[in-house]
C-alpha cells in the first residue's frame, strides 16, 4: 500500500510540474491507478496531440470521464486525437448518442480540414457506434 502511495504521489507531481506529461499520463495509465484521473482530465486540449491521445487511454478506462472524451474528440482539431478514439482500450465501452453524432455531423461541415473531416466521417459512420 506505502508503495501505490508513493508512486501516485510521484506520478502526481510529474503531472503537476508538466514535464513529459504524455509519458506521465501513460505511466499512469500503465500503473492502474485511477486516483489521479481527476488531476489529469484538466490537461484535456493540451496543444499535443500525443497528451491528448495519452489522456483518451488513461480516461477510456474510467465511465466517469467518457463524456469529457467523446465531446473533446468532436471538437478536436487533432486528427490523430480523433482517430485514438475510435482505438481506445476500452473503445467498447464508450457508445455513441444521437447528440454526438449531430455535434460530430456538425463538426465535419464546419472544418475546413480534410483529415479531420475523414477522420469524422469514420466515427460518424461506425457501424457499431460504440468508440
């Protein structure tokens, strides 16, 4: 227990100082700990996409944060943040609903970008609409 303890404090600190913070989300994400998730998911929109895509990994595991997940990806301007969605570990726990898919649908005709558009289009088209 006194080792859990001194890891999350640690890992705590790692996030909090900012330095390599996608390494940090995924020593957490490795670690099992979840105590940390509410510290981690303010870091959502960070301006690398590799934080971002550590964060949908870390967080996918947590039904707490999945709205914070979904509603980040649909308003990404990341394409490899939206494309991690739809390959999160626990994609099948994260299901689509009919607001999603008409933020998603508004998204694709507001960008401008044709990765993020396609990337997009392929949550949009899912057919299982689970991510």
């Amino acid at each position: 227990m006194e080792l859990q303890a001194n890891v999350s404090q640690f890992l705590s600190k790692q996030l909090s100082q900012g330095d390599n913070k996608a390494v940090t989300l995924l020593a957490i994400h490795n670690s099992g700990l979840n105590d940390l998730n509410e510290q981690a998911v303010a870091l959502f929109g960070d301006k690398s996409a590799n934080v971002n895509i550590a964060l949908i990994k870390l967080l996918a595991n947590d039904p707490q944060y999945h709205a914070d997940i979904v509603n980040f990806a649909i308003n990404s301007k990341q394409a490899k943040s939206i494309s991690e969605l739809s390959r999160a570990p626990a994609n099948n726990k994260l299901v689509s609903t009919p607001k999603h898919e008409q933020q998603i649908a508004a998204q694709i005709k507001q960008s401008n970008n044709p990765l993020i558009k396609d990337q997009l289009n392929a949550l949009l088209n899912s057919d299982k609409k689970q991510w």
